[in-house]
C-alpha cells in the first residue's frame, strides 16, 4: 500500500527530481526497483505512473503498432487524450528513441479515413478558425445524401480544445442538435471513434474511455491503465464527477468491480484525489500490530500542503479524527 501510494501521488513537478535522487541513493533506478519486485498488471501501472508522461505515451503508441496486428483503440485513446503541445513533444521523443517518424509508422498501420483523420491530427498547426463559417460547412458536410468525410477530417481534426468547445456549442445553439450525435450517425467505425474523441470536451471523453475498457466482458486493461496515469488532481476529480453524471455510476465502484488485489489499489489510487490516497496510507501505516513510524512520518511530511483535506478525508473514511488515531498509536516528542 506505501509504495503505490507513493508512485500513483507522485507529483509530475518533482518527477525527475524523485527518479535522480533514487538512483543517487539506491543505486539503482526506480523503475528498474519495480520491475524487479512487482509483478503483471500491478507492475504496470506503477512502471507508467513513474515514467515521464509524455515518454509514456511515447512507448505505449510504439506498443500499440508493434509486432502482429494493431491495437486501434489504443492509438485513439493517447492521441486524443493529448493536447496540440503534448502531440509535438510526444512526435519528438518517438523519432529520438525509436529512430523513425511516429506519423510515418501510424501511416504503416492503419488506412482509410481513420488514417487521414489520425494524419491530420499529427500535422494540422494551430491556426485562427471562422467560427460560424465552421458550423455551416459541418452542416453543410453531414446534410443530404452522403457524407463528406474529407471536410469532417479538415473541420474537426484541426482544432484546439477550445475551438471545439467553442463550435460545439455554437453548432447546437444554430442547427439545434448535438454535433457529437450528427456525427455518430453519419461515421462509423475507427474513424468515428477519433471524431468523436476530440468532439466531446476533455473530461468527457475520459469518462468515454475508461467505461469502454471496463464495461461488458472481460476488461481492457492496457486502456484502463493508459488512461487513469498521470492524471493530475483536477482530472481525477474531473473524472469522478463526469463519469457520474453521463453513465450515473461510480467510477471507482466500477474499478474495484472489475479488477482485484494490489492491480486494483493501483487503479483506484490512480484516480482517487491524492488526500484521499494519503489518507489509505496513514491509516496502513498505524493498523495491525505497533506503528510503521516511518511511513507515518513520511506521509504527514508528504501530505503537509493539503493536511486539512488529509484530516477530513481521514475522518470521513475511519469515524475518527486523525489526531486521536495518532494519540494512540504514538507517544513522546514524536507524538508531539
């Protein structure tokens, strides 16, 4: 429980800071540490939430196109998880490490209009849009017989999250409809799903996601892992909320259902808010027979900036204050 919670919190501000001091003192790199003494799905969580986000991603899509067969749904859900900047460092470090051209190699795998979409994305730059001159040629794209799948690809791949916010409202407010929906019905497929992945605002989309890689038979957990590392705190929370609200469950409910043992306090610790993570861990560190007085110290330390919301997710979770529980299992000046 320690070393997950202490990976799956770890702040992306003091990542590299974290992996250089380890070796330092160790000896050893972290991730080698985890490989070495975890193991299956549990290892891969903890070795993704300890890598750099944006190498991650980097390997993850190599992965995804390696060897027999591509894994589709994997390359929709890290290329449309990505903003504009993250797209260009994540080209960057590919062509680094693996010596080829990420846009070239998806270009390989896939064909179609998934392919022209996913090519767009990759090598549209930002630029300034006409809004309502936008929403009329969506329009103009979907309406009558046929569909223009080259002006769906123009329109929609090349767009900031916020220009998407921006015609997706305006587009419902002109046409009274949803833009998501109008294009679900007009696509289909691979090339659907990129769509309607940079469609729907961010935090949508992810709750989208992990509901595909938990829902039905058997469980995607390459996707489900891909997804809930490295959120920081406010798509944790984005998450939880949004989740509730489109499919009227619980998010971490539906985790814990459908995975077990230490891969599914990975998860759960993954997208749970950190306080709430800290909170797991103090009590870890004080239950059972005497005081891990260490890991005690070292998560009131780790925990100090958001103590407040430490105390109340504590409380809230065991029915008791986290002062009394440390009364009782502490004594002195530590106490103190």
């Amino acid at each position: 429980d320690t070393l997950t919670a202490l990976v799956c919190t770890i702040p992306d501000e003091f990542r590299a800071e974290i992996h250089h001091t380890y070796k330092e003192r160790k000896g050893t790199s972290l991730l080698a540490h985890i490989e070495s003494e975890t193991s299956f799905n549990y290892k891969k969580v903890l070795l993704m939430q300890a890598t750099d986000p944006i190498y991650a991603r980097a390997e993850a899509l190599h992965r995804a196109m390696h060897g027999a067969g591509t894994d589709e749904q994997q390359l929709i859900r890290i290329v449309t998880d990505s903003d504009y900047g993250e797209r260009k460092q994540i080209m960057e470090v590919y062509e680094k490490h693996y010596n080829k051209s990420l846009v070239h190699h998806i270009d390989t795998e896939i064909s179609g209009d998934f392919k022209k979409a996913m090519h767009a994305i990759f090598t549209s730059d930002m630029a300034e849009y006409d809004l309502e001159a936008d929403v009329e040629a969506l329009d103009e794209a979907m309406r009558g017989w046929g569909t223009d799948e080259e002006a769906l690809i123009k329109l929609i791949c090349s767009k900031t999250t916020n220009q998407m916010n921006d015609i997706r409202a305006r587009f419902h407010e002109k046409k009274g409809r949803l833009l998501e929906e109008w294009v679900k019905s007009e696509t289909s497929g691979y090339f659907q799903g990129v769509l309607l992945s940079l469609i729907r605002p961010p935090a949508d989309q992810l709750a989208h996601a992990v509901r595909h890689c938990i829902q039905g038979f058997g469980t995607d957990d390459t996707g489900l892992i891909t997804l809930v590392a490295h959120l920081p705190e406010y798509k944790r929370m984005a998450l939880i909320k949004r989740y509730s609200e489109i499919f009227k469950r619980d998010v971490l409910k539906d985790i814990a259902n459908d995975t077990s043992g230490d891969y599914k306090r990975a998860l759960l610790a993954c997208v749970k808010p950190a306080p709430q993570v800290w909170a797991d861990a103090l009590k870890g560190a004080m239950k059972g027979l005497g005081t891990a007085d260490g890991l005690l110290i070292n998560f009131l330390v780790l925990a100090k900036e958001h103590m407040d919301e430490v105390r109340a997710e504590f409380e809230a979770a065991n029915k008791k204050p986290l002062w009394k529980w440390i009364d009782g299992d502490c004594s002195g000046d530590y106490k103190d």
